[in-house]
C-alpha cells in the first residue's frame, strides 16, 4: 500500500518545456517586410498628395503638376507592393519551417508532461480510495471522525471534482 502511496517522480517542467528560440532569421525577414511595406505606404502617399495637388490645380493658374507626373508616381507604386509581397511571402515561409521544427521539439517534453498529470491524478485517486475506505472503517467502528478532522468526509465531492478534472484531461489529451 505504501508503494502505492509514494510521492511520485517529479520532473523539472521548467527545464523540460521550452520552445526553442525563434531564429534571426525572422525578425531580419520581419524587418525587410516592415521596410519594404513603409517604403510602399511613402510611395502610396507620395502619390496621393500629388492626386490632390493635381484635383486642386485652378484653371487659368500656371499648373504644380501634371496628370504625367501623377502617373508616374503612380507607376513607381507595382514594383513597391511586388517587393512587399516578396517579403512576406519570405517572412511567411521563414516562420512556417520554424513552426514545423517545434512539433519534433516538443512532442517528447509534452508527452512526459501528460504522462506526469496522469501519474498525479492516478495518485490523487488512490489517495482518494484511501479516505474513504477508512472513513467507511471508521463509521463501522462508530467512531465520529469530525470530532479529529474534516478531510475524510470532504473525500467523496473531492472525488467528484477528480472525475471532471480527468475528464477534462481526457478530452485535452484526445489531440
């Protein structure tokens, strides 16, 4: 009986479920994407500022620009979103393969996890079994355990809430 009762093993979780670092890779593909998108938002305000400029030109003014010149700002703008696109897509990529290197890092650390949680509750429900059967020996006898302690009565709504944590651990364990 004792050995059933014996603190299980612990393992360092702190040590043992890390993610592993995300690579400077990322970030240097996150900093292109950031850049080549602010270079796009200039160019995109460029253009507009020159829209307006062209819309409030007065007839009969000498005119600030022309409609070629908008255009041209405007046909800087394709090459800036096809770079932008360009660097997510890099970006995206660079963090879909680190993404994918997690799953073998952390299928072992996650598995002890589960396994320890089980080994816990299979624990808790010894424990549990324990309490009761001494309660129960204990109304046999006629002897009143509240007058000593508590605990042993609070067992059977302690075993309910058991039953719904694993149920919960079971449904969490299905993945």
């Amino acid at each position: 009986m004792l050995a059933r009762l014996s603190k299980p093993a612990t393992t360092d979780f702190e040590k043992v479920l890390v993610i592993p670092d995300r690579p400077a890779a990322i970030g240097e593909a996150e900093a292109t994407l950031q850049g080549a998108a602010a270079a796009r938002q200039a160019a995109q305000r460029r253009h507009i500022e020159a829209g307006q400029r062209l819309a409030a030109q007065r007839l009969g003014e000498p005119p600030v620009i022309s409609q070629r010149e908008v255009d041209d700002i405007g046909a800087e703008l394709q090459p800036l979103f096809a770079a932008e696109a360009e660097a997510r897509a890099h970006r995206d990529q660079v963090v879909q393969e680190y993404e994918a290197g997690l799953a073998p890092a952390l299928v072992e650390p996650l598995r002890q996890y589960r396994d320890a949680i089980a080994g816990a509750l299979d624990h808790l429900d010894a424990l549990f079994a324990e309490g009761l059967r001494f309660n129960a020996r204990a109304k046999y006898a006629g002897v009143d355990l509240k007058r000593f302690g508590h605990l042993p009565g609070c067992v059977p709504p302690l075993v309910q809430h058991l039953e719904m944590v694993r149920k919960v651990f079971n449904h969490a364990n299905r993945t």
